[in-house]
C-alpha cells in the first residue's frame, strides 16, 4: 500500500472516530462503554489493506448508528475476536444485497497521477494538495 493511500484511510478513520466519540457521549454510559470497545478493536485492526477497508466500513456505521440514535448489531455487543466485513454481518432481512451494495469502496481518482479516497466513507471532507481526501 502506497503512502498517499494509506494516509487517505487514516485520516477517514480518524476523522469518523473523532465523530464517533463525541456523538456517544450522548448516550447512556452501558452503551457508551460497548461502543469504546468497538473503537478499541477497530483501532487495533490494521494488519493489511483488506482489515483497514473493513475497520473503515464498521466505524462509519457506527457513525450513521449515531446519527440515526439506534445501537444495533453488532454494536450493541461485544466485538468479536476477528473482525468480518461489514456484509456478511449485517445484512437486512428480506432484502437481497449483493457485496458491492453493503461495502464501501475505494477509487481511484486523476488517472496515473491521482490517489485513492473514500466514496461515503469519510464525512470531513478533508483536502491535502487541493485535492479533497474524502
């Protein structure tokens, strides 16, 4: 993984775990404290490209979780041991929901010369060389 890509999906995770943590203290501290050892895990989940996509998909759930004021599962839970995609763990019922609609990808962006960023993912909006992140 490049620099410039990594970069981009830590400043997305950082900035949704910002939001994240603010937006909790809103709730009551039994929930408060299941979704601090959700940020936990997903912080220590970074072992490869593949984890931080995944670790990147759970905590902008989180954040829609929040901004919605519904916990559910799997947040509302103690985070497993290993983390699975977003898709295999929630998956509403009665809706058949290929992978790609559930997973949120990257892109690339600017031909040859352009970096990879969040489509949904990252609400900040953050730029570096003019280019925005996310």
């Amino acid at each position: 993984m490049d620099k410039q890509t990594f970069r981009a999906l830590n400043n997305c995770f950082i900035n949704n775990t910002k939001l994240v943590q603010t937006l909790q203290q809103l709730y009551p501290p039994i929930e408060r404290n299941m979704l601090q050892l959700w940020i936990d895990k997903l912080t220590e989940t970074n072992s490869s490209l593949e984890k931080i996509v995944i670790r990147n998909d759970y905590m902008w759930f989180i954040l829609l979780m929040l901004q919605k004021k519904k916990i559910r599962k799997p947040f509302n839970q103690l985070p497993p041991s290993e983390i699975l995609p977003l898709n295999e763990v929630i998956v509403p019922t009665g809706i058949n929901i290929s992978k790609s609609t559930v997973r949120i990808r990257l892109h690339e962006t600017g031909g040859k010369g352009g970096f990879w960023r969040w489509r949904s993912d990252c609400l900040g909006g953050m730029a570096i060389n003019g280019k925005s992140e996310c």
